[in-house]
C-alpha cells in the first residue's frame, strides 16, 4: 500500500471510525411503542475526528416493517428516506463534546406490527459526506520546540 491508498481508506473508514450517530429526541419516550403509533425523533451525529465531515447526508431506514418519515411540507410515510447535506449541514472536527442535532420539525416513524420483545425499528446511517485535509493542516500545526538547530562555536578572547 501507498500513502494515497492509506489516506483514500481512511477517509473511507472515517464515518465508522469517528462518527457517532445518535437517534435522539424520541417522544414518546419509553420502551415499549404501541403498533400504528407516530413515533417522533431527532437524529444526532458527533465527530470525534480529525476531519470535518462537511454536508453530511444520512439515509433513514425502517426495519421490519416500520414507515418512516422525513420533515418538512407534507412529507409522506415510507420504507426509507434520505437527508441531504445541505439540510444536515457540517459537522466540525473533534465536536463529539458538542454534536450537530437535526433542526426544524422532528422526524418520524410508525412501526405496522406488533411483537413481544424488542426488535430493531429505524436505522440511520452515513450515506455520504465531503471533507478535506484544511483542519488537519492548519489546526494540527503548531510549534514544535525539537525542531530546531543550536550553532555551537568556541569563543576565543579577541
């Protein structure tokens, strides 16, 4: 491997290895979703990186069975949907203390059966994100007092 293919992976790996996507927000809270129930949420994503992770998209996805729903004007249920970056917006470099959470109206699914113990319900997911290596070039350099060089000479009277 080369450094370009090292450096193509990790920004390839970077979504997994970095950020944390939360669903969040959910109302009605609890553990137990009635079948047919609008479930609202927001979704939450940290970077613990050292990349920007610049117009973020997430695919939203229901799982057995479950609709969901984007915001926005009459939006409709469905099997998945995606958010657009330029709705997500950016999510700074080391911001895990501080995550980006979706704005404006709340997200939404409906689970269509029932069951008698927990199942998976929504996925969210990376599905793309631009960055580039400005925060790494600029944030991550600074002084370094062992670089340097000391000239040594004796000094004879004159």
């Amino acid at each position: 491997m080369t450094i370009l293919t090292d450096l193509a992976e990790a920004f390839e790996t970077y979504p997994r290895d970095f950020l944390d996507v939360q669903i969040v927000q959910v109302d009605p809270p609890g553990a137990v979703i009635n079948a047919g129930e609008e479930v609202l949420f927001r979704i939450q994503v940290a970077n613990s990186g050292p990349l920007d992770a610049n117009q973020l998209s997430l695919l939203v996805e229901g799982l057995n069975g479950t609709l969901v729903r984007s915001n926005g004007v009459n939006p409709q249920f469905q099997s998945s949907f995606t958010i657009s970056g330029a709705f997500f917006g950016d999510v700074p470099a080391h911001s895990a203390t501080t995550p980006r959470v979706s704005a404006g109206d709340k997200f939404a699914f409906r689970p269509s059966t029932s069951s008698t113990s927990p199942r998976d319900l929504v996925r969210v997911s990376v599905a793309g994100y631009d960055s580039n290596l400005d925060h790494m070039t600029i944030g991550h350099s600074r002084a370094d007092a062992e670089a340097n060089d000391v000239y040594t000479s004796t000094v004879s009277p004159a």
